[in-house]
C-alpha cells in the first residue's frame, strides 16, 4: 500500500528535457556571442577503433554541438594506431588557437595508455575534465571542468531542488571518470553537495547493506539491473549511470540499453529516478558543451 502511494509521487528525473533547456540557453548564448564577431567555440572529438558504443556517443556529442551552433570536428584513428601518433596529434590540437576544446573517447585500445592521453590535453582544452589539474582543483574547490557525467547528475540534482545537506550518499563505482569525482563532488561544502559520502566498489563487504541505507544512491558499476527494489530505502534519489547495450529482438538496432538499476522494481520505492534512456546521458552531454562553451571563454 505504501509503496503504491509512492510510485504515485516518484518523479522522474528528466535528463533528456533538461539538456534540452541548456542546449537552448547555450545556443542563444552563442548566437549574441558570435552575432557579436566572436569566434564559433571549435570541439575537436579523438575516436579509436570501431567499439560500437563509442561511436554512437561521440556522433551523438558531435551531434549536439551543431544543434547549439559549436564546430565540432571529429578525427578518426584506426584501432591499432599508437600511442606517440596520438599524443603528437594532442600536441598539435593543443597549439591550434582555433580549437578550444579536445576530447578523446574512452576506452582505448591496449596499447595506448589513457592516463598518457589525459596529460597530453592541455587542462585550458579539457573539457572532459579528466586532467589530473582539473581534477586537483575540483578536490579543492577550485573554478575548473569538472568531468561531464557528475557535473550532469549535479545540474539534474540541482534543477529538481533536491536536497543533499546532511544526507547519506552511496556510490557505487570508482571509476576516475565517475565515481571517484562524484564521491568528492558531493562531499564538498556546496549545493548539491555536503552530503555524508560512502564510495562503494567491488571489494565493499556487505554491498546491499550499505545500498539499502543510501538517502541519495549513485549507481555506476556497469552491472546492468544490478540493483533490485529490495535494496532501496523508501524515498531515496535513485541516479542510474549504467548504460549497457545488449542485443535484442525487440529493437530495430538490435540493441536495447540497461541501467544498472531494476527500474520496474526500484521506481515504486523512491522520490526521484534517472530513466535509462533519458536520464544521465543526455546530461552528460549537456555538461560536455557547457565545459565547451566555457573554453571558448563565453560563460563564467
Ligand atoms: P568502470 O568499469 O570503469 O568502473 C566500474 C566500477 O564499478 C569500478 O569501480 C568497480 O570496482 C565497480 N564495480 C564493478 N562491479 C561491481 C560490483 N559487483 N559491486 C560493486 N562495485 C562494482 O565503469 P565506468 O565508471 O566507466 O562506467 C560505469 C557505468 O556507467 C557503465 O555502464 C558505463 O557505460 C556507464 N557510463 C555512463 C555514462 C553516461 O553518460 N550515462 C558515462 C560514463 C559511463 P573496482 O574499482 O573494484 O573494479
């Protein structure tokens, strides 16, 4: 009974319509901007080797950037390209005053060392955030990019006035491109923020424990529908950051794409939910050209 008066007030975090505001606040944005002679921001997307998935996000970021009035260039490598090649490229990008920011899709193939990769970006062009000075300043608090995806949850948090003072928040998953930076994201003095933080991982003893006492739940380990309703406290904030496509029947591509959250069981349960499609994607995105937009030196 409880738990069907609450699927009643659940509200879905809507990422899709809220990227779609920024896109429309940046596109104005840059159209006094550039209107005014200032140059077009110029995005310059690295992708290596044919993984599917990436290819379907960088065309999306690609995609995106023309809708807002961003250049954007994409430059492909082969999936056995090296490491120096890359760097050399970075290199030259970095010094091209035409560019202003640079991303490089992840993964990469073996060979080539991503941590190389994300030094070789000069930290004025990183608009992943990824940098290990952008990451340095966003530790302590300090005007830099912050890296897409937890800057999109935080704009998501934010839009729906969602309180994080005080409360308890897991996170599951410690990758450096997300749930290490939202760990400390959140667990800084600032809204959204200030939140009692537990960075969870694949070594965490007693997982479901520690989800089942999360006001805000972060999940982002790639385990899709790891977390099943029964894991969840009534009420919480339910950020789903799992995007994991597997094949299926039902749709034209032949691929269907999982969360790592049980929708149909978890939705009852909380306040708020990230759908998957819909939710954190499209704000990651959001986030990707307002770090761009930013470069180019056009928003504080
Ligand atoms: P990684 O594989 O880099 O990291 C996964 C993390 O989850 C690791 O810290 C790992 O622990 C932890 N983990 C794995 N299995 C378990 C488990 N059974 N229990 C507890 N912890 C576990 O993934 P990413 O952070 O890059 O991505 C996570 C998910 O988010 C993926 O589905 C990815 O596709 C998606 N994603 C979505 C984005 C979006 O825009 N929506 C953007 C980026 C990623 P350990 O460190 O111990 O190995």
């Amino acid at each position: 009974m409880v738990s069907s008066y609450l699927f009643l007030i659940m509200k879905l975090l809507d990422g899709k319509a809220l990227s779609q505001t920024i896109f429309e606040e940046l596109k104005s944005k840059l159209l006094q901007t550039v209107s005014k002679g200032n140059k077009v921001p110029h995005l310059v997307a690295i992708l290596v080797g044919n993984d599917g998935a990436s290819e379907t996000y960088v065309a999306s970021k690609v995609k995106s950037c023309q809708q807002i009035g961003v250049k954007s260039t994409m430059l492909r490598y082969p999936a056995e390209c090296c490491e120096e090649m890359l760097l050399e490229k970075i290199q030259e990008l970095n010094e091209n005053k035409d560019i202003d920011g640079i991303l490089v899709q992840l993964p990469l193939p073996k060979q080539i060392n991503p941590e190389k990769v994300k030094e070789a970006i000069l930290p004025e062009k990183d608009v992943d955030g990824f940098h290990p000075v952008n990451i340095g300043k966003m530790v302590k608090n300090l005007p830099c990019f912050l890296p897409a995806t937890p800057y999109g949850i935080l704009l998501l948090l934010e839009k729906y006035n969602i309180e994080t003072s005080g409360k308890h928040c897991v996170v599951v998953g410690r990758s450096d491109i997300v749930g290490m930076p939202m760990s400390i994201l959140l667990g800084r003095k600032n809204y959204p923020g200030n939140c009692t933080v537990t960075l969870c991982h694949s070594a965490t003893v007693g997982l479901d424990d520690y989800i089942r006492s999360a006001d805000i739940l972060i999940a982002a380990l790639g385990k899709p529908q790891f977390v099943k309703g029964e894991m969840i406290k009534e009420g919480a904030v339910v950020i789903d950051v799992g995007i994991t496509r597997l094949p299926s029947v039902q749709t034209k591509s032949g691929f269907k794409l999982f969360g790592d959250v049980n929708f149909e069981e978890v939705a009852p349960k909380c306040s708020f939910i990230t759908p998957v499609p819909g939710g954190v994607g499209p704000m990651t995105i959001a986030a990707l050209l307002i770090n761009t937009v930013k470069a180019a030196e056009y928003l504080k």
